[in-house]
C-alpha cells in the first residue's frame, strides 16, 4: 500500500507543484455542482493518476479539481467510487489516503441518501453526526501499516464535534432545513425494501445510503476530522413508499445542492 500511495502522490506532486491543498471534499451523486464555486488551478483526471480507481457511473466525471474555495486551497473528488460498483474495499478508499499524503487536514464529504426519520423530508440536509456500518467489511480489514493510522482506530467520535456544531449553526442563520443524524451505510445498488426501511429506523438510523462509511474509516484511521452531510434524495417510509426513480434523486439531489454547498462554503471560509 504505501508503495502505490508514493507512486500516485509523486505523480500528483509533479501536476500540482507547491499547490497545497488543505481540504479534501467528496463529492457524491448528483451533487458536483460545489465545483462552480471553485476557483479550478488543476484538473485531473483519475484515469491519469497511477492506480487510482475509475468510477465506473455514467453521472459521476472522475476528475481530481485543485483551487481555491471560500479563500482556501482545497481538493475536491468529482466522481466517488462505490462498494457495489465492483472494487474492493482498499481501493474505494484509496483515494482518500492520497489526498491526506498530500496535505489535507480536514475532509468533507457529501452525499446523496433516503430518509427514515418521518421528521426529515425528501429536500432536507442532515449532517451526520454518527453513523452504522452494514456493508460488509470494513477498509481497514488485513495487515494494518501502523505508518498510516492503528490497528484498532478509535470510532467515538467519527464526525468532527466542532464542525458539527458550526454546519449546525450556518444552516439556521441561513434558514436552510438541516437535521443532524445517523446515517446507515449499505451495500446497494438494489434499494431497500419496506421491511429493510423499517428495521434500518428500528436499529437507530435516520437516513440510509450507499457509501461514505468507508472513506470515514479510513480518514479516522489516519486522524483526518471529518464532517459529512446527506441531502435526503427520497422518503423510505414503509407505510407510504412509493417506487424508486433515479431520475426523481438527481432532480432532488440538483435542487437541494445548493444548500449544501452554500454551508459547505461557509463552514471552509470558517476553518
Ligand atoms: N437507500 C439507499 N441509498 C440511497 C437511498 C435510499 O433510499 N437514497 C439515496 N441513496
């Protein structure tokens, strides 16, 4: 691992010269429109960057942005990299060990999920203030590099206090509706069913997606603070769940994200 991690670090390091990224941001489905705001100094492609992952989902671009947003260097990921599109665990999260080799010191992470709280409605934000990991291995699984983090990391506190309590803050002065909450990480791609929507409520969850948790493991492996918020896409309330649309979520996810970044922004511009 480390070897790899040198060879796509080197490589970066040679694009990017003495840019410093000091934010790493993951973008998730439907909502890279953050990337306007970004004042692009680098672009690149992950097909280019030696043993980077490509995403494999038509929607999502797989492009590495370097710039400036809210008067700080940051790095977002364009295109994020799912359990259930084929790649191992190790490889979903590499990316996120690259970007801390290169500098950065906070990570944020968003992404697209169904709400199982009756009080958090389909448009609403929830920033993630734990989480409960049903995908079925952890990244972490196999010979630990005590040159990257512990063999057993804490997880008491997976999402940063502090940021929390500031995204918390910069919704309500912006009138914007945004929850705090525990998001449940599954596998996918095929949705939940009812009975699934009702046990993921009754085990503690408030909202269900198919990602993020890993990248989290892996930043509180390596002590990167963390802040993630879910743009609640769909309701999975079992009494009245009505069929899946992909298309409905991106239409949700583009309507919703500019809350998102807007907080997002903000709480960047505050670090
Ligand atoms: N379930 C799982 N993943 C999701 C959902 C959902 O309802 N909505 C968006 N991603």
């Amino acid at each position: 691992m480390l070897h790899t991690l040198k060879e796509s670090v080197e490589y970066l390091k040679r694009k990017i010269g003495d840019f410093e990224p000091e934010v790493g941001i993951v973008l998730g489905t439907g909502l890279g429109g953050l990337v306007k705001d970004i004042k692009v100094a680098y672009s690149i492609m992950y097909s280019s960057i030696p043993h980077f992952p490509i995403s494999t989902l038509e929607f999502h671009s797989g492009k590495l942005i370097f710039g400036e947003l809210a008067g700080k260097n940051v790095v977002a990921m364009q295109g994020r990299l799912h359990y259930y599109e084929g790649y191992s665990m190790q490889q979903i999260t590499f990316p996120i060990r690259v970007l801390k080799s290169i500098g950065i010191r906070h990570l944020f992470v968003s992404n697209a999920a169904g709400s199982l709280n009756p009080d958090f409605k389909k448009g609403d934000l929830m920033i993630l203030n734990d989480h409960i990991n049903l995908q079925p291995e952890s990244p972490l699984r196999g010979i630990n590099d005590s040159d990257l983090g512990p063999r057993f990391p804490d997880m008491s506190e997976p999402y940063n206090r502090k940021l929390i309590a500031n995204g918390l803050e910069i919704a309500k002065n912006e009138g914007i509706a945004c929850h705090e909450g525990v998001y449940v990480a599954v596998t996918g791609p095929n949705l939940e069913t009812k009975a699934e929507y009702k046990y993921l409520r009754i085990i503690g969850g408030d909202a269900v997606g198919m990602s993020t948790v890993p990248e989290v493991i892996v930043a509180n492996h390596m002590g990167l603070p963390v802040f993630a918020i879910s743009v609640l896409t769909d309701e999975g309330f079992p009494e009245i769940l009505s069929p899946f649309s992909l298309e409905e979520i991106l239409e949700t996810a583009a309507e919703a994200e500019p809350k998102m970044t807007s907080i997002l922004s903000k709480l960047i511009s505050s670090l």
